[in-house]
C-alpha cells in the first residue's frame, strides 16, 4: 500500500494501476498455493491512500477471497464511492468501460473494461 500511495502522489494513475494489480495477484497467488497466510490481508491498509485506491484494493481483496471461498475481511466492505470513477482505457469512451466493467467493481462505483484486469 506504500507504493501505491507514493505513485499515485506522483499523479502517476497508469503506474497505481499496475501495483494495485500486482497487489491482487500476490494475493490471489496467496490463497491459491499459501492459504495460512490469508490472514495477513485482515489488516487493514493505511489511511493515508487516496479513497478511490482503497476502494479498489477493497474491491479486489473482496473478490478474491469470494472465488477462493473464504470470507472477506471485514476492511473490504466498504462503502461505494461517492462519484464513479472510470479509469480511462485506450479505444473506449467512458459508457463502453462500464458495460465491460464486472458487476463486483461497478457495484463499488468502480467502473474498468474487463481487458484492463487481465494479467499474465
């Protein structure tokens, strides 16, 4: 959570993005092969991250407890955000993302096109 709030103190969305994901994928990486170390995401992150990057990893750390069958820490319910925030993709204009945007981050006012979630 350090790194995503220095890059994105930096105004640097693209690069908050990637660590967000990257977050998610150690995560998923965690519950699929470590599950006794589920219990270090209880944690709550620090206050001192934008609200809508909180509300993303919120978001993801949700998800992925969901599709391994665990519960969610209790951190990762948080409310919507106020506005919506589409994170702006190349070749789609704002009304295609939220189409594409699963209904687990649209619920959450968190509008991605499907394709920007996908890591390899």
């Amino acid at each position: 959570m350090e790194s995503i709030r220095r890059a994105d103190s930096k105004h640097d969305d693209d690069w908050t993005y990637a660590l967000a994901l990257e977050a998610r994928d150690r995560l998923r990486d965690t519950l699929h092969r470590h599950r006794s170390l589920a219990a270090t995401w209880e944690i709550q992150p620090p206050a001192n991250v934008a609200e809508r990057w909180r509300a993303l990893l919120a978001a993801f750390v949700s998800h992925e407890f969901t599709e391994a069958g665990l519960p969610a820490p209790p951190w990762t319910e948080a409310p919507k955000l106020a506005t919506e925030w589409v994170l702006d993709t190349p070749r789609l204009s704002a009304s295609e993302i939220k189409g594409e945007t699963p209904d687990w981050l649209a619920e959450r006012n968190i509008f991605i096109a499907e394709k920007d979630l996908v890591t390899l």
